[in-house]
C-alpha cells in the first residue's frame, strides 16, 4: 500500500505492509518509519484504516509547522 506525503515541496513515499495474521484472524500493518500500526478482520478495512491515519499524520504534522 504505497502512500505518499506531501509537505511544502517536498514528495516522500512510504511503504506500508499489510500481512495476515492466522493466529489472531486479522489483517494488520506497520511502517518503521512511521507511527503506524493498525489491525483489521478485512483486507479491505486495514487498507482504509491504514490510509486514514496516514491522513492524520499528515494533518498532524502540517499543524506543527
């Protein structure tokens, strides 16, 4: 799930990783670099969750310049 942010002229990608987890029967991701993880019984959902909270980083981090 590549997602991209934009700050004032500058573009970084950042590669997030959904994985299955059979144990637990859910869909999570992280990002290392990020302050991301998150969990879901859905591909479908983690992807959204994941891309929502890439979201409200972004709008954390404008508001902090």
């Amino acid at each position: 799930m590549p997602q991209h942010f934009n700050g004032d002229s500058t573009r970084k990608s950042f590669e997030i990783r959904a994985q299955w987890d059979g144990e637990t029967g859910v869909w999570w991701c992280s990002n290392d670099e990020l302050p991301l993880t998150t969990e879901a019984p859905t591909f479908e959902r983690v992807c959204q969750l994941a891309g929502l909270r890439c979201q409200a980083l972004i709008m954390r981090s404008d508001s902090m310049i």
